[in-house]
C-alpha cells in the first residue's frame, strides 16, 4: 500500500484577482499541480493550498504568476491587506479626467462654445482646423489618459487572461472599442463620439474597486483586530531582574512580567501576584476574571490591577489567540456548498456575456441600425454584465461572520456548518465541563458546634465555625484529591487562619487524618466518606444526619469532618452548573430544539442536573462511555433529527466527529476542539444559541447576495441589450452591484 502523503498548509497572497472568473482561473491553475488542493478567498485575496510536504512555497507562486497574477508568502500573524494608496491615487486621476470629459460631452451648450473658442485661437495662430468636431477631439485627448494610462492594470489583466477571459476582459474590451470607434468616427465623420464613455466607464470601475475594497476591509477588521493582539516584546524575569526582549525570544518556561494595563505576552500560569484579567477580546466575556498563583491566564488579554509574573506554558504559534487566528483563516478559505452554484456560472459567465455581445451587434446592425448605435449597445452589455457581485457573495459574509464571531468567542472552523444550524431540531450535552463548570466546589456546608458539646469543656475555647473550618483547611490543603481541594478552597475563603499538621496520612476511598496544632488543644482531625468515618466515631448527631442525607439526596460526594472521634461538619462537593445553564437550555427549546443530556456520571448526579437545567428525565442518558455518546448520536440521526452535540472531553471527540454539528468549549481538550465545527471560547453557554444565531444569520446574508447577483445579470443584460441603457449607466450598475453585495454582508456586524 502506497505511503500516504504528508500535506501541509501554505497560505498566499494574490494580488491582480479582480472578479470570481480570476478566482476561477488562480484555482484551476494549483489544483493542476498533483498533490495539491486549493482554495481562493475573493474576499481576502488570499489562496489556502494544502501541498505535500516536499513542495516549496516558490513553486506554487510560480504557478500563480504563469496564469497571471502576482503571489507572495502570507506569514503567521500577517495581516490581509485589502486597501493601499495606489487605488486612491488611480481614482484621483481617473476622476479628474473623466470628470471633464463626460461634462463637455453631455452639456451640449458647453460643447459649442468650447468648439467655437478652439477654432477662434486657431484662426487667431493660422493653425488649420481639424477635421470634424474640435471639441470632440479635446474629449477625446481627455479621455486618453483614463483609457490608456489609468486603466492600464485592466488590459494588462485582460491580455495575461486572453485564454481564461475574465471580468477585465470585458472592461477592456468596452473601453478599448469606445475609444477607438470614436477616434476612427471623428475622423472620418460617419458616426457619434463616445470617448466619454470609454472614460467613463474606467472611472466607474475603478470607483467601484475602490469602495468595494473599503468594504471588504471593514468587513475583515475583526480578524485585522485578532492579529494586532499579539505582543511585540515581553519583559522576561531573569535573576531576579526584568530584561524586555522581542516576543520572540521568549521560550516555553521562562518567567515573565505583567504590569497593570498590559497585555500577557503569551498563554501561561500565573506563579506570582494576584489580579483581574479582561479576556473579552478572546472570549467575549465582559467580567474580568480573578487570577491568582495557580490560575491559567491567556495570551494578549489584558491584565487589570495587580503586577503578574507568569510562567510561559505556550508560545508561537501554540498559543490560543494563534489558534483561534488560524481557524478563523482557514474558515475563511474554504467554501460552503452554496457557493458551487456561483462558481459553476462564473466559470462560464464571461465567454457568454462576450458571444451575447457579439449577437447583439449583430442583431442591431443586421436590423438596419446604423454602425454608431450597434456598437454603442454591444458596448453596453459588456459594461453591465458583473460576474463580481457572484464571486463576493459568500466569502464577504463569511469574512465578517468569522471575524465577528470571533470577536464574540464563537470561533467557526467549518463554513459547511452555516448550511446544517438551521435545520438542528435536537441537541447533545456532555455534562462535566459543558453544564458544568468543570471543577469541584462545596455546594453545601453545614458546621454543626452543637454536635461538639460531648468533646467536654476543654475544646470549648476552640469549638467554633472558624476553628473547625480552619482545620478542614489544614489537613485537605495537603492532599490533592480533588474533592480535598475543593473543601480547602472553601475553607481558605472563609477568612481562617492556618494551622498546622503532624502524623498526616491519608487512605485513598476513605480520606485524610492528621493532629492540628489549634495552639490551646491539638485534636485528631479525620476527613473522609460518612461510612468511613463512621466507624472511628460516636454516633452522629442528628444535625450531622441530615445534612449528610440533604447532600446525597442532590447527588453531591459528601465528607465529613472530625475531631477525636466526633463529627462537627459535613462538606457536600460537587460539579457547579454553570450560570447560564438553564436559560440556554430554555433559549434552545423555544428555538424548537430538543435537549438531552448524555453524561458519563451515575444515574442520580445525571437525574439531578438534568432536573436543574430543565432537560426531561426521559432525554437524560446516564454512565454513558465515549462509545455510547457515538451510538446514541447514530441513533438519534438515524432517526431523521440534525443532531448538534457540545462537548468538552476526549470522551466526547468520537461523538463531537459523528454529529451534523458539533460545538466544543474553549476550556476542554484539543482533542475535543481539534474535532468540532465551533469552538466557544466563552466558558459559559449563551454562545451556544449565539453561534446558531449567527449562523442563521450569515446563510439568510449569503442567499440574499446570491439571489441579487443573478437577478442583477438577468434583468441587467437583456435591458443593455434591448438598447435601453447607456454604457456610462451600465459601468454605474456594474460597480454598484458588487458594492450591494459587500456592504449587505457588513450587516452581519
């Protein structure tokens, strides 16, 4: 068996693409190369190749340049650019020719007086006079610089595309045929002039560029927005000592600084200082977060109030704003089904438009119009026909649907997935993670000082809620069970002293022991399950009863503490839900989506948490392992349902890849991430219904762009052809068309 190949990505610029037929053309010529797979955005410029590891970057520019564009290497964190000085500078000086020219034309008062001066100041320098109209040969001298010089880029385009015509074809050869008509009509006197025409319409088209290139920066300002995140330097801690050096020289465990107001330079862990950090830019969450030693903070968001020092755990292009950039990039070259129909037309668009146009000279001529009239009209239905408005509907709305989203914490991998979020009826939760917030936290707590009466009067100096507390912080801050951890969390944020512990030993099932120095008595202190325990007390008080049962019966892991054999507190722990949990699920249910819940817990935390976040006993599956998570989205698809599943886990990757749409949390594994379609970078889950919401949004966009790039063509081409348009007017229609197109798409915003 054949090796398989080892592709990777390669991502180029592409300068001189002027409509979907260049897109066309540019596509065609790198799938031509064997082992290669390409995509050309419209949008960005850009053209995402996956090439065999063994192919270089040079050779695939060397291809693009052969059909006729310009390519060079787009880098990690580089910017598209969309907009430069030379498009304004070409729309300032076809405008001040054009301008005059098409105003002599059209003001026929203007017209005899300008003829009139010129043949009195050739008179008055006994010059001859020109043959036929003087004034028409000053339009036409203006003309000649729009036509010639300005449009130059257009003809050029159009000879290197001779045999894949495109858009520019078109232009060029309208433009060209106006002007040369007019100076063979002025000269020999045998028809109108439309020079002015010629002009016009370059400066129309150039116009129309223009703004359709401001547009589409606008609409990719989001993702310009990710990429200026990253930081440019980094004051890395050496010896004790802040040394700034360039980002790049930063390597994976060094310590650096954070100051108030700045950016983390890179994902790491926090090792000194405490502080709020603003993650919105990343996650969309407008609450900053508290970190302290310990917490996971994220490169390029913004450190709040207090100096950080923070171990580096990713850099370059590891790191999650890299990740997130990448998706949105490759999001943004691929292509959804959709946009096959606008490719298959736009590959055939132009040679139709030009034999329509051939047809419709012929037809007027052969008709009995004169020669002026049927070259005007032919001209016309090359103006106005705009393959660009097809070519742009989709990757517009997906550059702004991604970048936005983006902004918001909805990182879209797959485009597909816009086409499948209308038709989702029934969606999946994990629960840990998903539901959850992923950690264990106290839920209930109850410290029972009347249970420690039968300790004598000795411990009553010390039997209170915060010396009791005090001592669960002492003994579970020295073990690492989660649960023990979550119980010294509890503790530690009651405000309590440490103490501390000799003969500390713990029995895995059961729990943990020490003796705790309390200064004026030193008790046993044991931590543990109820029946553990139990069997080195006395009998539990009845305070102590009910809140073990209270715990148990929410299906919370309950401990309980105590000192020289009598218990004083139980610790109910458990998976908190998160916030928003419930409403999502509510907000997706009047959306008409049904919700399960398929989690690997038991039976009763299953029940419990569906209860809470109001999923229906008879949709909650329980001990579910990774290959029951993929068979019951086979099912519930097999049964005719478009199945989104949310997940965080490896456990959930299988089914994550199964489902019709899959969503991952931001916090969970990279396996998980690696599998969905939309990754939320929020912890929370309004981003679910948000993600949908965009969706919805960015296909209704797309269709719309769709539907008013073919009428345009339909309605457009028969009215030019039919004589009831001017070519000035259709070269207006034409560049108004791919400007409808891209500032629809901005509503997305």
């Amino acid at each position: 068996m054949a090796a398989k190949l080892l592709l990777e990505p390669i991502t180029l610029s592409i300068e001189g693409m002027t409509c979907s037929s260049c897109v066309n053309s540019v596509e065609k010529a790198l799938n031509s190369i064997e082992g290669v797979s390409a995509t050309i955005n419209f949008a960005t410029e850009t053209a995402h190749i996956l090439a065999p590891a063994d192919f270089s970057a040079k050779e695939l520019m060397k291809v693009v340049e052969k059909a006729g564009y310009k390519a060079s290497v787009l880098q990690d964190g580089q910017a598209v650019t969309l907009h430069n000085k030379k498009s304004a500078r070409a729309l300032f000086f076809a405008f001040i020719f054009a301008a005059p020219a098409v105003a002599i034309s059209m003001v026929m008062s203007w017209h005899h007086a300008i003829d009139s001066w010129i043949l009195q100041e050739l008179d008055a320098f006994s010059l001859p006079h020109p043959l036929y109209s003087a004034t028409a040969w000053l339009v036409i001298g203006l003309s000649a610089p729009v036509v010639l010089l300005v449009a130059w880029p257009i003809h050029r385009a159009a000879l290197r595309n001779l045999f894949h015509p495109t858009m520019d074809n078109l232009i060029s050869l309208g433009s060209l045929s106006a002007f040369a008509w007019s100076i063979y009509a002025n000269s020999t006197g045998e028809g109108d002039v439309y020079t002015e025409v010629a002009a016009g319409v370059i400066f129309f088209v150039i116009l129309g560029r223009f703004l359709e290139t401001r547009a589409k920066a606008r609409a990719g300002a989001a993702l310009s927005s990710l990429l200026a995140l990253g930081s440019k330097e980094v004051t890395i801690v050496r010896g004790g000592f802040p040394l700034i050096v360039p980002i790049e020289q930063l390597q994976i465990g060094d310590e650096f600084e954070v100051r108030p107001g700045d950016r983390i330079a890179t994902d790491g862990i926090v090792v000194n200082g405490e502080s709020a950090v603003d993650n919105s830019m990343l996650t969309g969450e407008t609450k900053p977060i508290d970190v302290r030693p310990g917490s996971r903070v994220i490169g390029a968001t913004v450190n709040h109030n207090g100096r950080l020092i923070v171990r580096a755990t990713r850099i370059g292009s590891d790191t999650e704003l890299a990740r997130i950039t990448a998706m949105v990039i490759s999001a943004q070259g691929s292509k959804v089904p959709i946009q096959r129909l606008a490719d298959k037309i736009s590959a055939v668009f132009v040679p139709i438009v030009t034999l329509i146009s051939i047809g419709t000279f012929a037809g007027w001529y052969l008709t009995g119009f004169s020669l002026t009239q049927s070259i005007s009209v032919a001209i016309t239905v090359l103006v106005i026909a705009c393959p660009c408005a097809l070519g742009l509907a989709t990757p517009v709305a997906l550059l702004v649907a991604s970048g936005r989203g983006a902004q918001r914490g909805i990182v879209i991998r797959e485009p597909r997935v816009l086409e499948v979020a209308r038709k989702i009826d029934t969606v999946v939760f994990d629960k840990t993670g998903t539901l959850t917030q992923g950690s264990m936290v106290v839920q209930l707590a109850t410290v029972s000082t009347a249970a420690g009466k039968v300790l004598g009067p000795k411990f009553a100096p010390v039997l209170n809620n915060s010396t009791i507390l005090a001592s669960a912080h002492a003994i579970e801050v020295l073990d690492s069970h989660p649960i023990a951890l979550a119980i010294s969390r509890y503790a530690l944020a009651s405000g309590i002293t440490t103490h501390t512990v000799s003969d500390f030993s713990v029995t895995p099932g059961a729990g943990a022991a020490g003796r705790v120095d309390l200064a004026i008595q030193s008790p046993v202190v044991l931590i543990g399950s109820p029946s553990a325990v139990a069997h080195s007390c006395s009998a539990f008080h009845p305070e102590i009863k009910l809140a073990i049962a209270a715990g148990q019966a929410q299906g919370l892991t309950v401990s309980v503490l105590a000192w020289d054999g009598v218990a004083l507190a139980v610790f109910a722990v458990g998976d908190e839900l998160k916030p928003d949990a419930a409403d999502t699920v509510e907000a997706l249910r009047v959306l008409g989506i049904t919700p399960w819940l398929v989690t690997g817990d038991s039976e009763q935390v299953a029940a419990t948490v569906g209860t809470s976040v109001g999923i229906y006993n008879k949709y909650v599956v329980s001990e579910a392992k990774p290959e029951t998570k993929l068979a019951m989205i086979e099912k519930l698809k097999s049964e005719g349902r478009c199945v989104l599943m949310i997940g965080d886990g490896i456990n959930d990757a299988a089914a994550l890849a199964s489902a019709d749409l899959s969503m991952a949390m931001g916090t969970g594994t990279d396996t998980a991430i690696s599998s969905a379609d939309i990754t939320l970078m929020n912890a929370g889950l309004g981003s679910v219904v948000d993600a949908l919401k965009l969706s919805k949004k960015t296909l209704r966009i797309i269709r719309l762009n769709m539907g008013w790039a073919l009428i345009y063509n339909v309605i457009g081409l028969p009215i030019a052809a039919l004589g009831y348009l001017q070519p000035m007017y259709a070269a207006a229609a034409m560049a108004l068309s791919s400007l409808f197109v891209v500032t629809n798409s901005l509503r997305i915003k």
